[in-house]
C-alpha cells in the first residue's frame, strides 16, 4: 500500500524530507539560462531536475513536483512535469503531485484519472477538499484502484490561511478541524500496515498549535507539511506534526534545497544534496531515531 511504501522509504533513509521540485527558470543557474524558447527552457527545467534526483534518492524518500511551475511554460512545461515525475519515479522516490485538484462530478473524475489513474506518472496527488465528499470520492475510488494516494488541503501554512480555516462552527470546531475529521473519515478502511490511511491532510508547520490539534484527532491521516525553510518553519516548530517514533508526516522543503547552491557555492545538485543532508540532521535532532511500529 503507497502510505506503507512511503514510510517504510522514511525508515530507510531515516528521513521525513520532501524535496519541492517547485522548479522556476529564474532558478537555475545563469549557464542553463541561455535556454529562450519554451521548448529550450523546458528542457533546460528538466535537465536541472534530472541532476537535483539524482544528487538526492539515495537520501531523502519523496519529490514534490508542483504543477504551476510547469504549467507557466506551456504544453512543452507539462511534458517536462510528466518526465520529471517519470523520472523521480524511476529512481525509486515516491513522487507527490502538487495540483490541488478538485471539481463536482465528471470533472473530477478525469482529474483523478489523469493524476491518479493506471497510466498517472505520480503517487500522490495534493486535492481541496472544500466542495465536500462527491468532490473527494473520485479521487479515493482511483486511489483503491491504482494503489494512490491523496492529500487533502486541511490547515495550510499561508498567513491568511486563518481568515477562512480558523473560524468556528455551529458545533464548536473550527473549519480546519471540521475539513481534518473529513479527511480522516474519507480514508476508513484502507489503513495499511502502519495504520496510515490512503487519505492524508496538507498541515502546515507554521501552525504547530493547530497542528497539535489535527495530529491528536487524526490518528490514521498521514500529514504532507509544509512550511520549513523559506517560510519560516523551523524543525521544533513541526514536531507536533508527528506521533510518537516520529512517524505520521513528510515535510517538504523547496527553495531551501533548490537555491541552496547560491549560499553554497559549489554546483547546483551538490547544494542540493548537502543541503537534503543538513535538513534531515535538522529533523533528527528534534524527533529523534525514525521507526514504523
């Protein structure tokens, strides 16, 4: 099952690191930017991902690729996405697509076929959950089919993400404790060995009190984190994200790993890699040995 997958790659590597492949052009160094066609950029895009892989899976478990970056450069940037998941996939990373999909009905059926169905190029995909269960079930049937998995956006680690996620309900709870319970009940009865179901939830480490609040009432959703690095998030400030063993969670770094060579020095993907080694030190000072019991 792909959560046991996940974790089982977290315990290897003794690393709950996701590195963002959140790839814009104005990233790459100036020599892979000589690219001026949307077909050279793209391909120069790929190239850049292709070495940043590389440098990384023996180290870190996952990628997230996130689609916009690829989408800004057109039908020849969505091809890129496809190859640039292909590939992470290939050597051997679990591979979240970050696309934030949703719609009613027949619409989001075809998404969930194109990122989640037989041929999908990815493991994961990033879903809004806020038009509700016949919004999410198409997603979850293409997952029981495909051996998929989904993260449904809960409590997101934007600053304005309390203007609609904090406010409380008739019943007492907030928006985000309210989408939480849904996510945790969208998954019932497909836990896997670990006790993680295919349904996780996207908790941002900026809030680690809200945080605390979602990982006590979701014991059997997987977290998605962001926030570390270059919004502000720090190793301490996550730890709530996680259950005992310091299992429950993936967090994700972007810019961190990506630009890492402009404080570094040295070449882009060896950067990357030093920076990987470093973050996950960075974990492991906070949550200790990683086991999956």
């Amino acid at each position: 099952m792909i959560a046991d997958t996940l974790i089982e790659k977290i315990v290897k590597t003794q690393n709950p690191t996701c590195v963002g492949l959140d790839t814009s052009f104005d990233y790459l160094p100036d020599d892979m930017k000589r690219a001026t066609s949307p077909e050279e950029r793209a391909e120069a895009v790929f190239e850049f991902n292709r070495r940043v892989i590389d440098a990384v899976c023996d180290i870190v478990p996952a990628v997230k690729v996130q689609i916009a970056y690829y989408e800004a450069l057109g039908a020849c940037g969505l091809s890129c996405f496809d190859r640039t998941c292909r590939y992470a996939k290939a050597q051997g990373l679990v591979v979240i697509a970050d696309a934030k999909r949703n719609d009613i009905g027949a619409t989001a059926a075809r998404y969930a076929e194109a990122f989640l169905g037989e041929s999908a190029c990815c493991d994961f995909l990033t879903v809004n959950g806020y038009l509700g269960t016949d919004g999410v079930a198409p997603f979850t049937e293409e997952c029981e089919k495909n051996d998929r998995g989904i993260f449904v956006l809960v409590k997101t680690s934007n600053p304005s993400s309390g203007e609609l996620q904090d406010i409380k309900l008739a019943d007492g709870r907030t928006v985000y404790e309210c989408m939480g319970d849904m996510a945790e009940r969208w998954g019932e009865g497909t836990a896997g060995k670990y006790g993680y179901s295919r349904v996780g939830a996207v908790v941002g480490a900026t809030y680690p009190a809200e945080a605390k609040i979602l990982r006590a009432r979701l014991p059997h959703t997987f977290f998605l984190i962001p926030g570390y690095g270059a919004q502000g998030a720090n190793a301490e400030m996550l730890k709530n994200c996680f259950a005992p063993g310091g299992m429950g969670g993936i967090v994700n770094n972007s810019r961190g790993i990506l630009c890492a060579y402009k404080k570094r020095g040295g070449t882009y993907f060896e950067a990357a890699r030093a920076a990987a080694l470093d973050m996950r030190a960075d974990l492991q000072s906070v949550l200790g040995e990683l086991c999956a019991n």
